[in-house]
C-alpha cells in the first residue's frame, strides 16, 4: 500500500473574482473540486474562508482540517448535479419532525418538550408560515399537505451552496423547523443545537452521562456550528 500524500507545493493562495463567483488559486492555479471541477464559490467571504485553509497547511495536506473546502467541494461535486433529490430529502423532514413527536411520559420530559420545542413550532409558524402539528408517541402521522408543500418550496429555493450547509443543519437536529431556525439570526445555534438534544440530555440528568455517547455529540454539535458559520458566510 502506497503511503504517498500531498504536499504543500505553492507559496501563494489568493482569491479572485470572476462571473461564476470568487475562486481560489494557489499560485495562479485554479483550486477544483475532487472531480475536478472549478470551485467557484458565491462569496468573496466564503471564498476568503477556504482560502485561510489552504494557506494554514503547512507540510503535508490534511483534509480533516479543511472543512470550508470540504463543504464547496460537496455543493460542487455532489449538490449541484442532484439539487431536486437535495432538496426532496430534506424537506422530508419536516413531515417526521423531531418537535412534533413528543413523550407520553415522565411528565418531568413532556413538561420540557412542550417549554421547548413548543416555541419553535410558533415561530415556524409565524415566520414560515407552516404550522406543524405535535403527536404523542413515535407513530407517524402525516402533516397538512399544504404545509408541507410551503416548506418544500422553501428549501427548494435554497442555492446549491446553501443546500450543502442545510444538509448539515437539518439532518443532525432531525428537525427540518430547527433547520430554517439555524439559517437566522432569530436564534442562538448553540441554543438550537441544545434544543435538538432536549431528549439526550434529560436523559443524562436522569441516569447519568455517557462518555461515549457525548463524545460523539461534540463531534456532531462541531459539524452542526460549521454548517452555521457556511450559510452565514453565504449570505455575507
């Protein structure tokens, strides 16, 4: 097995402006996606942004520090070329909301959820206009068809780049109303992602934490921050 890696080989990174966006040239070469396509990005921010990643390398090339790049390189090679199927999927959250299916019991959770994720669903509703309907239990039950159609259409009209940044924001809270929420200024993200861990962290202060278990949540709430940081750099 080959234990080649890339290496640094410019001295430059630079950011220009061109009719597809800003690019990203390391020593006048073009920065371009895995599948080589050109990574023209909407943004003089964003583009700014990937470009401080490729400058900090120092050495060998560590793409687990790039995550900028990483996400221009998804909404590039991978968003973009099936924006409809994107988008489909994510608005499919919003008919298995995480706010809208709520415990039975302890009343101690059922008190916590309706405090917390009950202010959320008046904001959809108020800012999206998209009401969402709670369920006790985990068996699913459609939402209103018209609703779902607003919501659908309104992560339709998302670009390509946002779409990459929802991704994230939508499917690590598995809320779709958490999603839109991240995307403002309304909200805290780290108050949001609390929110999305209403559950898990109830059952924490119940039975104790698991290390493991937060572990991987860190990893996840660090993603789910990153996202946020993308769709604001977006709309800079």
């Amino acid at each position: 097995m080959s234990d080649w890696k890339a290496k640094r080989f410019w001295k430059e990174v630079c950011v220009s402006e061109n009719p597809e966006g800003f690019g990203i040239a390391l020593d006048a070469r073009p920065v371009r996606t895995p599948a080589k396509r050109a990574l023209h990005v909407p943004t003089r921010a964003f583009a700014e942004a990937i470009a401080r990643e490729w400058e900090e390398q120092k050495g060998v090339i560590d793409p687990r520090t790039m995550p900028f790049t990483r996400t221009a390189n998804a909404a590039v090679d991978k968003v973009a070329v099936q924006k409809a199927e994107v988008a489909d999927m994510l608005a499919a959250y919003g008919d298995a909301d995480l706010l809208c299916y709520r415990a039975e019991h302890p009343e101690s959770l059922v008190a916590r959820q309706k405090a917390e994720w009950d202010p959320m669903l008046d904001w959809a509703e108020m800012a999206l206009s998209a009401r969402l309907e709670t369920r006790a239990g985990v068996m699913h039950a459609p939402q209103n068809a018209l609703v779902l159609k607003n919501l659908r259409a309104r992560v339709h009209a998302l670009s390509p780049f946002e779409l990459a940044a929802f991704h994230d924001l939508v499917s690590l809270t598995g809320s779709l109303i958490l999603g839109f929420a991240a995307t403002t200024d309304r909200f805290s993200p780290k108050a949001i992602w609390k929110i999305s861990r209403l559950d898990e962290i109830w059952q924490a202060e119940e039975w104790g934490q698991d290390e493991d278990a937060e572990a991987a949540a860190a990893i996840k709430e660090a993603a789910f921050l990153h996202a946020k940081q993308v769709f604001d750099l977006l709309r800079s």
